[in-house]
C-alpha cells in the first residue's frame, strides 16, 4: 500500500512541477524564477519557438511601422523585449526609422538581443529592468508593445498600468491575451477575450481591436485616449528615470546615475543594467 501513495505522490509532485515551470514558465514563483527559466533557455530560444520572418512581418512589422508611418521619429517601448523578436522584423520594413527600447528582466536574453541587432544597434536601447516599474516619464512613447509576457509577470495589472503611463495619449499599445487550451492552467492571468476587451476599455483606451494571431494567443490593438500629443523630447537622457526613485538620470563615465547617488552600469555590450541598480 505504502508504494502505491509513493507512486501517487511522485506523480502529484511531477505534475506540480510540470505546471509551475513548463506550462506557467515559473510565474507563480516570483520574477526571479521567471527570469532565471529564460535564463537558461536564451541561446536556444529563439529554435524553440520557431519564428517564422514572413509571419512575423505580415502580422506585427509590416502592420507597426504603418500605423507609426506619418510620425516623423517614432520611438517605442517594447517590454518584455526577449530576443528582439519585434525590433528584428520592424526594422526589416522599408522606410522605417523610428527607434526602440527594449526591456527585459532576464539578462542572457537581452545578450541575445543585443547579437541579433548589430544591423540597427544605433536605433536600439536594451535595459535590464523590471517591468513593474518602468523608468520612464510620464507619456513618453508613441507605441508600448509586450508580446508573450504578461501573463508571466508578478502583477500583470501593474505592468499594464506602468504601460499606459508611459504611453502618450494617441500612442499605440499592442499586446497580447493567452488563450488556448493551456490558458486555463494560468488562474488569475489570463482571461476570456471579451472580458480582456473590457478591461483594456476601463483603463481608458479606445479602438481596442483583438485579433486572431496563435493558437495560444490573440493580438490586440488599443489607442490611449486624449489629445494627442507626440513627445519633442526622445533621447534617451531625457526620458529615463531612476526605477527606486524616479528622479531624472544622467551619463557619468559609463554608468547612469541620479541626484540621489543611485547607480547603474551601462555593460560593455551596451545593455544599461538598471536591475543592479545601487
């Protein structure tokens, strides 16, 4: 009898185990498990998801930079940027010369970034960063993007907001909804696309549009109400704020820092590392 409940147990155990990390990617463990799960798999991401470039450009580069086409330097937020999947297929779109930010909590995958863009490394900025707290002023991109993320963040309902600050009115937010079969097993993080749709309306944004995108995934489309603005101010000095205080930041031999003392390094591959901010 007694190796009958091991057995039953080692089953429950592998089955918890199974959930926590393969099918929940370690979300339900804190952002650290999160990223060190992206950690690991960074140098082979990229195969395991299978990214097909035409795919990619009919449904988010080519659709991006034609909806950003009549700003003269568009400049955009892409959190849970990963391998740089978003900024490799919109940069490959003819005529497009905004510039992007990237960020991300797991490091090695912003390496992977950085190696995969050399070909637009004067348009890009990779941070290392929390995305709970977005180190940037108020209403400062014309788009925020986050693609196959948020259900995997600590608090999506935060990141959604510190998205929306950050966005100026008129500005793009494109993300994405977890659906499929394996949604279900992520209580509390995804939802229904009806209900998803309503929630994005409550936080004021208008023309939300879902599409259908994956298997296990919609796309949406939304436009922050109010007048609209374009920020006069994109460089990179002039927006980025300190995430434990969010006072203004400032280049001092390669490192950012505020009037606090809090500093950051910028990594000899470019990357500003803010989640080692000291």
């Amino acid at each position: 009898m007694l190796w009958v409940i091991l057995i039953i147990t080692g089953f429950g155990l592998i089955g918890i185990l199974y959930w926590q990390f393969i099918l929940a990617e370690g979300a339900y463990l804190g952002r650290h498990a999160v990223a060190l799960l992206y950690d690991w798999s960074a140098h082979i991401y990229d195969r395991i998801k299978g990214f097909d470039p035409t795919y990619e450009q009919w449904f988010l580069g080519l659709p991006l930079s034609r909806a950003l086409a009549l700003l003269p330097d568009p400049l955009i937020l892409d959190v849970a940027t990963g391998t740089a999947r978003l900024a490799r297929t919109l940069y490959a779109q003819p005529g497009y010369h905004g510039r992007m930010i990237g960020l991300d909590y797991s490091r090695k995958m912003l390496t992977q970034a950085v190696r995969k863009t050399q070909a637009w490394k004067k348009q890009l900025t990779f941070l290392w960063q929390d995305a709970s707290v977005l180190p940037f002023s108020d209403h400062t991109f014309d788009a925020v993007t986050c693609l196959e993320a948020l259900e995997f963040m600590p608090d999506p309902d935060q990141v959604l907001q510190e998205m929306l600050r950050v966005l100026r009115p008129g500005g793009i937010l494109m993300i994405t909804n977890r659906i499929g079969k394996d949604a279900r097993w992520l209580p509390g993080r995804t939802y229904p696309t009806t209900d998803f749709e309503s929630k994005l309306h409550a936080y004021a944004l208008e023309m939300v549009r879902t599409q259908p995108w994956q298997v296990d995934y919609d796309l949406i489309w939304a436009v922050k109400t109010g007048i609209s603005t374009p920020p006069a101010l994109h460089s990179l000095a002039n927006i980025i704020r300190c995430p434990l205080c969010q006072q203004a930041m400032y280049i001092q031999a390669n490192t950012y820092q505020c009037i606090n003392g809090h500093t950051a390094n910028i990594a000899l591959d470019g990357i500003i590392e803010l989640a080692n901010i000291c």
